[in-house]
C-alpha cells in the first residue's frame, strides 16, 4: 500500500513553523508497513489544495491530511476535498454531534461561529477529536483513503492513533494485526555507527522494522514488528531487542525507549535514594533534566549551580588550596565539589560536574570539551574525566549533563541490593 | 516569481528525522519576494526523484533541493538531476577542486570514496561548501534553476546565505536589490493575538513583510523589506519595527530579536551588575538559559535549586516559621529565598522563583500554573504572583522561567543609571 502525507498552511509553506507532524505520521505509517512515498506541503490556496488531493487521488492508497480545518476563511480542506471527488459539502450531523459533546465538558454551547467546522465533503465520516473544537474525516478522493486531521500536533497525535491506524487496518483487513514495538535509548555512539552495527537486524529478523530517532545526544532505537500472530511476534521482538542491545553494549541506558532522567529516577526510587548536585559547566541543566520528572520532589534534594570560585568555596566547601593548586577544572576539585554538595544536601548521592563548554576558555592540556565529573556516596567518590569533541556551548552541556548522568546510573545499578 | 522546496532522503521520508531544512529555506526565499508554492519530501529512490525534479522544472522558476549528494549508492540527486533534464553526469573539475581546498583544510588528499561527489549533471555549476565534503550545484531542469545542496542543516544553512540568495538576486537581475530585517521578540501574548495586532501592517507599509516565528514560550516578529532604494528601505523598515513595537506594548522584550537570556546579559554588563538564582518550580531552567550564553561566568555568580524545604532553609536561611505559615510557594517564602540567595552569592541581584509546576501538586487556593517570583536588590525586594493556564509541567517550568526572567529585565532597565 501506497501511502501520502499532505501538509497544508501558509505559516508552513513559508517557513513560519517546522513540520514535525509529517514525521510523526509517517512513522506511525511505516510502522504498519504502509510506504510513504512522498510528502506535500502546500499553502492555503484553493486551486493548489485541490491539484494536489487530485493528484493523491490518482497515485496512493492511503493519505493523511493536516490543517485547514479550522473555522475561519482560510480553512479549505473540506472544500478542496469535496471539489477534488467532485461533490458537494453538506451540514455533517454526527460532526456536529462530536463538536457539541466537546464543548459540553466545559458547559459550552457550541459557538456559531465554529458551525463552518460540521460542513464536510458529502460521504464523509467525521473522526472525533477529544482535545479541540474541529472534527477530522475519513473520504475517499480517487482510488485514495484521505484521513483528514487538523494541523495541531497534540489533537493530530492523539487522533491518529485512536482512530486513523485502527481504521486503516479494518480497512485493509487487518483488524487482528497487532504492532508492536521495543524502543532502547543510547547515549555515546554517533548514529553512523549504530547504523553500522545493527545492519545484520533486517536478515536475521525479517519480521521486524529497525527505525531511528536521534535527539541529540541521545539516540532511540525503535524496533517494530505487525502482524497477526501475536505469540510469534512477541518472541521475534524480544529475539531482536536482545540482540540490538547486545550489539550496541553498556552504550544503551533504557531497554523501555526512557529518557535518562526518567531512568535515573526509577532507579533512585528502586533504591530509597536521594540525590544532590553541584553543576559548574552544565550550568543547571542537569537539575532541569531530573526536575522535569513528575514527582522528583521526592528524591531531587538540592544542586547548586556553583560557577564562581567563590560560590564552590563558600555554598560546597571546595578549599582555596584545591582550587590554587589543580584548577575549576580538576579531578581533585570535582571530588570535593561532589562530597560537598552530598554533605549540605544530605543526600544519599552527590552529583557534580566541572568543565570547559566553550566556546573559548580553552587551554592546552585542558581543551574546549573537556569535563570532569564526580559521584560522592556514603562508601566512596569516584571521579572521571572525558572529552567531547565538540566546540559549542550547548553541545557540550548536553553531552556533559548525559555523561554525568550516565556514570550516576552505572553507579546505581551497582549500588542496587 | 514561483519557488519549490525538495528534501530527500528515506530518513525524512520515513519519519525518522524532521526536516527542518524546509522552513529554513521557505523563509529565506518568502524574504526576497518568491512565493513558494510547495514543498516536497521523497525517499532515496530514483524513479520517484525524477518524476518530481521533471514536474518542479516545468511548474517552478526557483527550486531549492537538499540531501543525496554524499558518495554513497543511496545519494542520488546529480544522476536523477541529470535524467530529468536529459544530460550525462561528467566529473566537474571546479567541483573536485572545492573538495580538495576542504581536505587541505586537514592536510588531506580527498578519499577516493568521495570522488563520487564531483560527478554533476553536463553543465552543472558547483557552490562551495565551506563545512563539509559534498559541493553543491546549480542546474537547470525545464524552466527552472535549481539549486542542490547537501542535507546537513549547518552545511545547507551556510550555502544558502552565501551562495543561492545572491545566485538568485543576479539572476533575476536584482544584484543591487538589499535585503534589510528587523526582529522583535516577544512573551506573554498568544499567536493569534500578535496576528490581531499586526493585522494593519501590510497596509501601512506595503513593502513589509510580516513574518513570524514562535518558540514557545517567546515569539518573533519578523520584518523584511526588500529592493534597490536602500536609503528608503532604512526608513520605510524602522517606521514599520517602531509601529510593530508600539501594538505589542510592552510584551517586547528585545528590539532585534535576541533571545531573553541575551537581553538579560547585556543589561547586567551594562549595569555592571552580578546575580544570584534560587530556583524551586523552575528546577535549574533560569540557570541552564544563564549559562547558556558565552561569558555568563562574568556576572552568574551562583544558582541553588532548592527544591526540598530543607534546602531552602539551610542553604538559603528560609526560616522555619514563614514556611509553616504560608508555605513554599508564597510571597512571604520568595522573598526570603530572592534576599537570601542574593546575600550568599555577594551578588548584587537576587532572582528567585517558587510554584507548581504541574502536572499534580495543585490546591483549590494554589492551582498548578502558580508562580512566585521574587526579585531582591539592595533597595528592595518586589514579590509577584502569576498564573499560567498550562497544566502541563515542562510548558510550565518554560513559561515561569521566561516570566521570571523578564520581571528581572524590566528591573534591570529601571536600574539603568
């Protein structure tokens, strides 16, 4: 099966706004073996809208459309579809129906205004919309399937999945098809390389698809695999995941696709843990990463964002010699910026990073990219120095504050009784 | 005049990768007045490429094509070039020629695996990429003149300024055509109201082009004019940048689009002035923005994220009593925590922001989106409390960061003597 994806909306036509809908769609599409041989984006004008779902009509089997379903003049999916298969539009009741029952979570009538939205192509079928006010469709342009979502991400993301995938496989016969997935997340190898090693994945296991998703520093790997039997797939999958893991090594930190900071926290949890950080050089984003964990209150006690000399000596204790003698930047500053923060936080783990991001600050024996790190607990205070070959700010804290975070992970494993 | 966009490669087309790349470009075309009409995304395969390169050189004047010029089988933008319009592919001399200037770069001999990227469509000029190994090309398919570039955004981006926009500019005749920009960035108005509020610039400066750009939660409104008559343009862009300035009030908060890390930077140099961070809500985002600028270690002394109540009486001397009476988040506590963290730090400001992040936490009296912040100078301290409609903790944490920040941007220009 032949699959399209048709962005409209001048605000991405011109450059505005990034398409992240088109792949996110075309992931979940390929995930069902459906092959997305294009995408298309155009602007809201009405001639282009209804050349291109002409076009759609002839060539795919399967399309999915986003935006212009709003209720203003410049929302023109409905009409171009209905002009593209050569009917009319009519008052669509069950669209209106959904629309009320949106409004009435908030004790709202529907606004007249938003009646523009229950208009659709004649034999169209409305698709509920659970977060916004504009019902989707299904309706067939050409020999085509057209699912037609609005250009939200977060209304697109959840209708997709609840209603367009569902109904594609019914349509195609599948409604005993089952997807599904493995996600592992790795931080440390570029993704040439993991490329590289898992080119064996596709022959061993033909069953499943191998996909990518890099999120810098870090990278997912998705393993999926669809079909009808269940029991057979699950033990495919499982084959593949264990040997997708077994080829990438102790670089994968999440066997479940989690983040690291989701990671590190059910690990803390595991462990009746808690956690202080001194950051100099990540400057407080690894507080931010473990923060943005729900419930991290129970476990993320305190860091301090020491930059200065002078908040290392006076908030973590560092002494004046350490500093004099070895430099920010040293193995023996960041053990005692690390036992320090343990000590003020009283936390079971102190976390402390010290190092050069750029894009100057350089030196010879201690370039842009160099960063220590140390992990302070009750028995002992380990203490690491690695390089990034990067010269950028952000770059590098990102890859410090994943580093840091990674060897606190190895440690709590080791740690787990 | 009509402009198309092309991006390549199965990784895009499979959802893999976001292709940022197209905005990029439909920006920067949008600017010097080619309206472009669609964008499309195929896969790494060469039927398909043809088809599309043969359509876009019969309906477009401009195409700009990114991906499938590296030296492996599945990089197949010159020979699907060269099909389209009918030429042989030839090695090009001047394209070999660039490759050999990057390796010397290395004291390198170009590989004989990337020999490959010299091989151009008969008749293609090449364009010098100055970070990478694959040169670019220009070639015309049908009526169109098509600029190819490699799919690496940092290489792409840096080709297109240099090389495809004054490449376009001569060749419609227009070498003396300037193009000026102003940018303004904003926070704290929703997309749709900027819209409503600009809507009367066409109008009043039609030779302004209202572009915009929303990085959630900041916004940029972006202003182009573009011709020969540079003097007039001067004026004509200023007088729209003052009226665009004037309708979003004091949401503004930077006259040439920097960010509000930026802004804040710079008035802190220029009032010679230090800061000093208590994060609770927030978890270190303050921070991580701070120091995200090269040269915040001048005037960051230190941040505590104290997110334990402990922490924010032992580390921040938050006593024990304000904390029982009112609580953490709170006018009484943040005060405590914006003075304490300013007298810790010896800094001359002190920031400090307490609330609830979401996505549970919340009271009927403090629902989540409540915010605290707290800004302590030698003067005085100003306490303020905000509500944000999100529930969602990450748009929270930015939302209150922003919000933050700009209470202290605005304190700071008071300040300014």
């Amino acid at each position: 099966m032949i699959g399209e994806i048709l962005s409209t909306g001048d605000e991405i036509c011109q450059g505005s706004v990034i398409d992240s809908n088109s792949a996110h769609i075309a992931y979940l599409l390929n995930e069902i073996g459906i092959a997305v041989t294009r995408h298309t984006c155009v602007g809201d004008d009405m001639d282009g809208l209804i050349k291109i779902l002409s076009d759609i009509g002839k060539h795919a089997d399967i399309a999915v459309i986003t935006g212009g379903l709003g209720p203003t003049v410049d929302d023109l999916s409905a009409a171009a579809a209905a002009k593209a298969a050569g009917v009319e539009l009519e008052f669509n009741n069950e669209a209106f129906l959904f629309m009320e029952e949106y409004f009435a979570k908030f004790s709202r009538k529907v606004p007249g205004s938003d009646n523009k939205q229950a208009v659709l192509p004649s034999g169209a079928v409305p698709i509920v919309n659970s977060c916004g006010t504009a019902p989707g469709f299904i309706f067939n342009i050409g020999r085509c399937r057209c699912y037609f979502l609005p250009g939200v991400p977060k209304e697109m993301e959840k209708m997709i999945s609840r209603s367009v995938i569902p109904d594609i496989l019914a349509y195609r016969g599948d409604e005993k098809s089952v997807t599904l997935r493995k996600e592992l997340s790795l931080f440390g190898l570029p993704e040439a390389l993991v490329n590289e090693k898992l080119k064996g994945l596709d022959a061993m296991f033909p069953g499943v698809k191998l996909g990518m998703l890099a999120r810098f520093p870090v990278i997912t790997v998705k393993l999926t695999a669809a079909g009808i039997d269940k029991t057979g797939l699950v033990h495919e999958i499982e084959k593949a995941a264990q040997w997708t893991a077994e080829q990438l090594g102790d670089k994968v930190f999440s066997l479940d696709g989690r983040s690291m900071e989701a990671e590190i926290a059910s690990l803390l949890v595991k462990n009746k843990a808690t956690i202080g950080v001194a950051e100099s050089c990540t400057g407080g984003l690894i507080s931010h990463l473990l923060t943005n964990v729900a419930g991290s209150s129970d476990y993320f006690l305190f860091s301090g964002v020491t930059y200065s000399n002078d908040a290392k000596k006076s908030i973590l204790g560092v002494s004046e010699e350490t500093l004099q003698a070895y430099g920010a930047v040293s193995e023996e500053t960041i053990r005692e910026m690390a036992d320090g923060v343990r000590r003020i936080s009283g936390a079971s783990y102190g976390l402390a990073t010290s190092g050069i991001a750029g894009p100057s600050g350089g030196m010879d024996e201690k370039p842009v990219g160099t960063v220590c790190v140390g992990i302070s607990t009750k028995d002992e205070t380990a203490v690491y120095t690695f390089h990034s070959p990067f010269k950028e700010r952000l770059s590098n804290k990102q890859i410090f504050a994943i580093c840091a975070l990674d060897l606190l992970r190895k440690q709590l494993l080791k740690d787990i009784t």
